[in-house]
C-alpha cells in the first residue's frame, strides 16, 4: 500500500452531505477503505466508541448519520486514518485515537512546516501525537541530555528509540545502548535460570519491543549480534565512557541518585543520554531512594539538557488508559 502517491490523497475521497444529517464519505480506492475500516471493522468500532457516533460501511463509502460537529469530527478522522494508512501501509489502535485529537487535526492544516518532527523509520513513519512529544522530539534531536517522566503509554521510550534508529542508520552515531535497572521482585538475579541475557531479557522487553516495531526483526538480530545495538542492565553501565553513542536508560524511577549520576556521567564525544520514567510506578523497597525527581531539579536549569513532563493527555494507547492514569494522579490530590 506505501505505493499510493500521496500527492492523489484527495482525490481518493468525496464528501457527500444530505438533508437528514447523514454524511457519506466515499473512497475511489477499495484498498484504503479497507485499510480504514480495519479487520472485522475493528477501527471503525473504536472510533465509535471514542466518537460516540454510528458508523456505517455500505459498498465503497462509510456513512455518518450524527450532528454536524460530530459527522465533521468523524469526517476529520477518516482523512487522518487514510492517510496514515497510505503513509505507512496500516492503521494502528493509537492512530485512531489520534485521528479525533485536536493536536492531529490543527497539525495536518501545517504539515509542511512540521515535516521535521517526522521520525522516518524503515517500517512507518513515527509522528509526534501531542504538543509534548512535538517537544520531545525536537529535544531528542538537538539537546546532548533528555530526562522525560510521565505515565505509561505516552511515547518516551518509543519515540527515543525511533529518533536513536534513525541515526544509527543515518551514520549520525555507532552505537545504541539500551538500558533499565533491573529491580527484583522478591528474588535475585543470580538464582533465575539462564545465562545472564535470559535472566535480564524479560526487565528489557518493552525496549525489544520498541525496536522490532521500527525495523524488522533479523536487522534488529544482525545490530544486536555485532554490537550497533547494546542492551545490557544498568549495573553493566559503570566505568564505562560512550563516544559516539545514543545511550536510553528506561524506567529510571528505579534508579536510584547514586545510579542515575553513574549513568548520566558516562556521556563522551557525540553521544546523547535519555533518562525515561514514571515516577507513579516506583518499585524501589524505598521510593525516596528513586533519584529520577530529583535529577530533574538539580540539571533542569542546564541549556545542555531538556526536560519534558508528559501527562494523562499524552498517552497514546487505549482511551481508558488516559481515564486509568488521571483517576490515580486525581486521587493524589484529594
């Protein structure tokens, strides 16, 4: 499907309004209908949903009988999802949320002039979905140091691990290192079976995770087997100086003042460190001893590091994880 000129976007759509407030939105391409609508029509079931409208399928259109602003929000994000969908040959849960965000929407009036916050990689192009990842990844690109928290599914790890594959394939750096603490739940390392990579694989999947939905998976094999991509724990991180690197440590809310200091100090010529975290979900014995807050007050005021606080309207996932995230952080203040 990425073989649909985008220049022929739109013309691929009509837009036909009748006088019950019925809109009907044609597609002169089968295969981007398809696209759009989703298997078992899953993506238009979940734009329902989160519209709160009824969405139709009849031959080659899809029908929206609702108020006009809610047939005009519709309207708005079938545009966003077929051109996701001829920009990267699919459409993703997270792309139908982000197709009725206002962000998206007020973005596509001036894609031209944000083509730069596009992180192209070899299987999608990785666009920023809020003010704040717009932020962070101009941040990831230009600053020399980024410490970001936030709650679960508001892009820190996946879009620094985009923006790190692109320069490594770009020849921009050597090396990615990929790094987490690896905090025990009740046992030690030493006494799970394996060797130490399968004892320390399953703290570091979500990193896997994020790296095979970029490129594909015997590239990532082939990076990782001859060393442009490193993926090692924390502990593993000290004494050493990384030149020439784009070094990512996740879940730093379990990392303590102590290891954080180690990590940031092993900076060296062209290289760029990221500090990623949720400060809510702290699985230290002692969460005063978790030093990720308090890197951010003491280096915040430094021009060479950039911090980005996400919040509750930046997750991209499922809707109910916004709704999840806000309800703790409301309970906090009450």
């Amino acid at each position: 499907m990425k073989n649909i000129a985008k220049k022929n976007f739109k013309s691929e759509l009509q837009f036909v309004y009748s006088d019950n407030n019925t809109l009907s939105i044609i597609f002169q391409n089968n295969e981007i209908l398809l696209g759009v609508v989703g298997e078992f029509n899953n993506n238009i079931k979940q734009l329902e949903e989160i519209t709160k409208t009824n969405i139709y399928t009849r031959g080659n259109s899809i029908l929206v009988k609702n108020t006009s602003e809610k047939n005009e929000l519709v309207k708005n994000a079938i545009k966003f999802l077929s051109e996701q969908f001829i920009i990267n040959g699919t459409i993703e849960k997270k792309d139908v949320i982000s197709s009725v965000n206002k962000f998206m929407i007020d973005e596509k009036k001036n894609f031209g002039k944000n083509i730069e916050y596009i992180v192209k990689t070899p299987k999608k192009s990785v666009i920023p979905r809020s003010e704040k990842q717009k932020k962070y990844v101009r941040a990831l690109k230009e600053s020399e140091i980024i410490i970001s928290t936030g709650p679960a599914g508001t892009g820190k790890t996946f879009l620094a691990v985009a923006v790190a594959l692109t320069m490594l394939l770009d020849k921009k750096i050597e090396r990615i290192i990929l790094s987490r603490p690896a905090v025990e739940a009740g046992e030690r390392l030493g006494f799970l079976p394996g060797d130490m990579r399968e004892k320390v694989d399953p703290y570091l999947r979500p990193l896997y995770d994020s790296l095979y939905d970029l490129l594909d998976f015997e590239k990532i094999q082939k990076k990782i087997e001859v060393g442009d991509i490193e993926i090692a724990p924390l502990a593993f991180m000290r004494g050493r100086t990384l030149k020439n690197s784009f070094a990512i440590l996740d879940e730093a809310q379990n990392a303590t003042d102590t290891q954080i200091k180690m990590f940031l100090t092993r900076i060296g010529e062209n290289s760029k460190i990221v500090i990623n975290g949720d400060p809510s979900q702290i699985d230290l014995p002692n969460k005063s001893l978790s030093g990720l807050s308090r890197s951010k007050k003491l280096l915040g005021h430094l021009n060479e590091i950039s911090v980005v606080d996400f919040d509750h309207t930046d997750v991209v996932r499922h809707p109910l994880v916004s709704k999840i995230v806000k309800a703790y952080s409301d309970q906090k203040t009450d």
